[in-house]
C-alpha cells in the first residue's frame, strides 16, 4: 500500500494541495480525473521523487518500485534487444534474457530482436518502452496521457495489458472511455484535495455532483441559521436584561463558523456556427486516389456521399493516412478523382496544422478576429469567454499558452466562422473530459456536416454515421456506426504491423472466430439490456422522487408553520416512504451498474482473446 499524508504543494502564490490525502491499496487501478492545470501530472512528479513539495509524506512499503510510461519515445540504441535491455540496473544488467522472455511475450519473434527500434509501428514501440519499464519490476505503473498518440489498435492492446497487470496502476488520459474500460477505481483531484470512488467516471462524477447539492444544502441553512444569530445579537447584546443571552448566542455563532462557496470549474458550453444550405448531400467524392509517392497510394478508388446532418469518421493505424485523407477532401491536397460539393458549402477545418499557424505574437482576441473581420469586438469578447478565456485573458499571447488552450483558441476561431461542413482533425487532443464532452455535444447539436479523425471509441460511438477503415491495402467506405463495424468485420485481423511469435491462422479459423465474437457480442446485449434497464429506471425514478421530495419539504414547513398536525404527520409519513423507496433504488441502482460493469469487462477480455 502507499499512502500520502497531508501533502502540501504551490507554486508562487497558487495552492495547487492543500493537508492532500491519499492511499492506494493493493490491486487498486485508478482512473485519474481532473482539470487541466488542477496539478495532476505534479502530483506523479512527487510521486516519483521528480518534483519538491512544502509539507506532507509519503509513505512507500520496502522494496516498493514505481515506474512510469514516459509520453514520448526516445531510443538511443540500434537494436530491439539492446534498447530494451538499457533499462537493466545494478547487477541486473547482464540478465537480458529477461528483457528477451517480456519482448516474446508482447509478440516479437527472434528475428525481431536485431531490428532497429524505429523500424517498428507506433504501437510496436509503445511496447518497447513498456518492457523497458517491466524489467525493472514496478509494483506501481504511473501512467499519463499514455493514449496520446496512439491509433485505435494500439489503444485495445494497451487496455488488455492494464486489465491483466497485477499490480497498482494510476491513469491520466482524457479518453474517458479508455479509463473506464481498465479501472477499478476513480480518483478526482478538485479543491485542492483527492477523493476515491469504487467504479467509473461516470459514477464518480454523480457522486461528487450528489456530495454538492447536499453542501448546498446544508450551506443555506446554515447561512439562514448565522442571520438569525446575528440579528439577535445585534438587538439583544445593549440591553441589560438579554446581554448574557446575547453573549450565548455570540459563543454558538463563533463555535458555527462559515461555510464557504464552492469553487466551479469554468465549462465551455459553445454551439458551432450553422450556416444555412438547401443541400441534401452536402459533398460527393467519386473514385479519389492519392499518395505522395505515385507508386504507393495510401487510398485509392474512394467513393461516398455525405449527406446533411451526417457524421463521416475516419479511423485506422497511424500512419495509414487518415489525416491526408482529411487535407484532401478539406481541399488542402490536390488528389485524383472528383470532390463535388453544393455552391453554398462553407468549411470550417480543425487541424494540428492549423494549431500550429496560429501567429506566436497575435493575443486570443486578434486571432479569434482573424476568423471574420466583420465580428464586433463584443461578439469576438464572448467567444473567448466561451472558450474560458474571459476578461484580461483574452490579451494573453499566443506563445505563452498551452497546447490545450491553442486548441480551444482553434475551436474559437471554427465558431467565429459560420459553416455548414466541419472537418475535425484529432479535436480531443490536449482537452480535457469535461471540454471533450461540450465538443462532442456541440457536434452533435451542429446542423450541418462533420467530417472527423479520432482514436477516440467514445466520440466515435456517440457522433460517427459512416467511416472511412485504413486497413491493410488501402481505405474502405463503411456505410454504418462503430459498433456495427466492430460487429460486421473488427480489428482482429489488423492487429499487428510486426510478425507474430504464434502460428499465422488459417481462413478456417478466421471464419470461426468471427462466429465467436458475433455470439460473444450477440450474447452481451442480451445480458445487459434488462440491466440497462434497471438502471434506466432506477435513474429516472430516483430524479422523480428527490424532485418529489423537495416540494414536500417546503409543504412540510408550512404545515408546522400553520400548526396543522394531521396534514404534517400524514406528509411526514409520505417523506419517510419516499426517502426509504430513494434509499432501496440507489442500492438497485449500484447491483445493477456493478453487474452491468463486470459483463461489460468479461466481454471486452473474451473479445480481446479472441
């Protein structure tokens, strides 16, 4: 178990915790939420010894070993074997079988072990630096951001490796989909201190909406209490005959104290700009090609219609050309074939390109009006207030920002632009939960047409009407959601870009496996249906009862107010029904979304065997 006590840590004048708290017992996977800024990645500094802080300890058990999968890949070394066995330490350093038994066990073969390391995919490197850091033998696995940059295949085996790691993990990602699919816990950094829930993201952020509402509460009758306790000291403490009533009174205030406001987070909440367009199909591509070596096209022969109101996802491994896929239909590339759109058509583009012309010297309100020189100062004012950068934040500059505000600096700049066809390039990157979860509603709020690129399985579930699949060979228009690709055809046969220690399978076997997962899925909605449900209900009936509830409170205030002692005993006896029912529909409520959790997890794992 670790455990953290009463950690301090500021920088300048900010308190980022304050007495911080925290123990992590063993088996614990933690899901790691909060803002951007709020102090998370300092937090895993600390852990690791990389960072100072004020006050507080931290308490490791012998022998404890924390490791971290570092963001970025660094490889200094020319071959597999001898990059991975550099992270050998002390008399370790010679035992490379080690490094070679790990390396085996992720899929590379013998022959692998000789390659260069930057000849292998995103996803193949990824794990080298995984076995760099389990031959050190962590007992803890800190990793953040470590879904940044990784294609949709990566993503489900690096998933599959949290789920079977045996020891404690601490997760940072935005891919709030991710993070639920591997932990077991969630753990929240807000108002300087951590709270620990069992279960997802979802239900941590119910249960810190629920702890809230009842501070609220609580806090406006204290704050009605404190008022009248003043204003009975303020007419009784002169007078003789009340002054030691007074002072009784003015002991109880002290003893009170004050209930503070709560702190909010900033949220952006924005609606994209719709400009209108009588089209029906808002762009038609005919046979298009492209690559930027003429003998080797990364898509060829593309052809699709984009109707209005339609969500078109481009999804595949790094690499394959997702993103020049976007560039040529946003008109950027100039490729083969035919891109029809209505005269009417007005583009709005999200792209890391375009993040990075953003003018370093230019402040947030200037390049928000470069959109549209026609925007009022006011108009410009509001949209940086909507993309939290309200007052004299506007004037910052460009190059003193961080990359998640240049990307909201982009977004603002896509609502100051009215438009009726969108293309998104990886929007998510460097937001987080809460701004990713306002992006994915304004899109689906948007009235025209979206074109995106994402690895993200949640956006692509929730917005995506058709895709276009890189897979081996090429690109291929599917003309349905996620899910019924994931049905229909998988990932299974793209799962690797380096050579698999096990035997190649044969057509036979594909087929099978196919049948498996179509039963293995087919077999999910069956289970949980009747659990989704219940929780629906649950849900739904709980809102209906607090809403019930709050009008009786008020009913029962003036009961008592108007002595009315049957009215308040028969209401009263209502309240205690309802608040019993409330008390049994929570408790329905945590089986059902436990078991709705544990056959969702036992699904993934059959399907990730497979």
């Amino acid at each position: 178990m670790i455990q953290i006590n009463n950690l301090t840590k500021s920088y300048g004048g900010r308190v980022l915790f304050q007495d911080l708290n925290l123990k992590l017992f063993s088996g614990n996977k933690l899901g790691f939420v909060g803002r951007n800024g709020s102090g998370k990645s300092t937090l895993f500094k600390i852990i690791l010894g990389e960072e100072p802080y004020e006050g507080g300890e931290i308490i490791l058990p012998k022998n404890y070993r924390i490791g971290t999968l570092r963001q970025h890949l660094h490889f200094t070394h020319k071959t597999v074997r001898d990059e991975c066995a550099s992270a050998l330490e002390g008399d370790a350093q010679h035992d490379v079988y080690k490094v070679e038994k790990i390396l085996f066990g992720l899929g590379f073969t013998q022959e692998d072990l000789d390659k260069d390391p930057l000849s292998f995919s995103g996803g193949y490197q990824i794990r080298m630096n995984l076995v760099k850091l389990l031959v050190t033998e962590p007992n803890l696995l800190l990793l953040d951001e470590p879904t940044n940059y990784l294609d949709i295949v990566s993503l489900r085996w690096l998933g599959a490796f949290i789920r079977a790691f045996e020891g404690e993990v601490i997760l940072i990602t935005h891919d709030r989909d991710f993070m639920d699919s591997v932990s077991t816990h969630t753990m929240g950094l807000r108002r300087k201190n951590v709270s620990i829930i069992k279960g997802n993201s979802v239900k941590y952020y119910a249960h810190i909406a629920q702890e809230d509402e009842l501070y609220e509460k609580s806090k406006i009758n204290h704050d009605k209490k404190r008022a009248e306790l003043i204003d009975f000291i303020a007419r009784n403490k002169a007078r003789a005959s009340t002054a030691v009533m007074a002072q009784s009174k003015q002991k109880e205030l002290d003893k009170m104290g004050i209930m503070e406001n709560l702190e909010s987070d900033s949220d952006l909440s924005f609606s994209f700009s719709y400009s209108p367009i009588p089209a029906k199909v808002i762009m038609s591509v005919k046979d298009l090609s492209f690559g930027y070596n003429p003998n080797e096209l990364l898509f060829k022969k593309l052809s699709f219609n984009l109707e209005k109101n339609k969500c078109l996802a481009i999804i595949g491994k790094n690499g394959k050309g997702k993103s020049t896929l976007l560039n040529a239909l946003a008109g950027v590339l100039t490729p083969k074939g035919e891109i029809t759109t209505h005269p009417s058509t007005a583009i709005a583009h999200f792209g890391q390109t375009n993040i990075e012309r953003l003018n370093m010297n230019s402040t947030i309100i200037d390049e928000i009006q470069s959109a549209d020189n026609t925007l009022p100062n006011v108009k410009v004012r509001g949209i940086c207030g909507t993309m939290m950068f309200s007052g004299d934040d506007g004037e910052k500059k460009i190059s003193i920002l961080s990359g998640g505000e240049r990307s909201r600096v982009m977004l603002g700049k896509i609502i100051a632009t009215p438009a009726n066809l969108l293309f998104l390039d990886e929007p998510t990157n460097h937001l987080d939960m809460q701004s990713i979860d306002s992006l994915c509603d304004a899109v689906k709020r948007f009235e025209g047409s979206t074109v995106i690129v994402t690895h993200s399985e949640m956006l692509l579930r929730e917005l995506a009407d058709q895709l276009i699949v890189f897979r081996e060979g090429g690109a291929e228009f599917f003309n349905g959601t996620y899910d019924e690709f994931l049905e229909k055809i998988g990932w299974e046969d793209d799962i690797s870009d380096a050579p698999k220690a096990q035997k190649p399978i044969q057509q036979g076997s594909k087929k099978e496996q196919k049948q498996q997962r179509a039963e293995i899925i087919q077999e999910r909605s069956r289970l949980l249906n009747p659990l989704k449900k219940e929780i629906d209900y649950c849900e739904n009936t709980i809102m209906q009862l607090e809403d019930k509830l709050k009008i009786s409170h008020e009913q029962l205030i003036v009961y008592s107010n108007n002595g009315d002692s049957s009215k308040l005993m028969e209401l009263s006896k209502s309240v205690a029904a309802d608040e019993k029912m409330i008390e049994e529909l929570f408790e329905r409520l945590e089986v059902a979304s436990d078991e709705f959790e544990r056959i969702t997890k036992e699904t993934d794992e059959k399907l990730e065997a497979l």
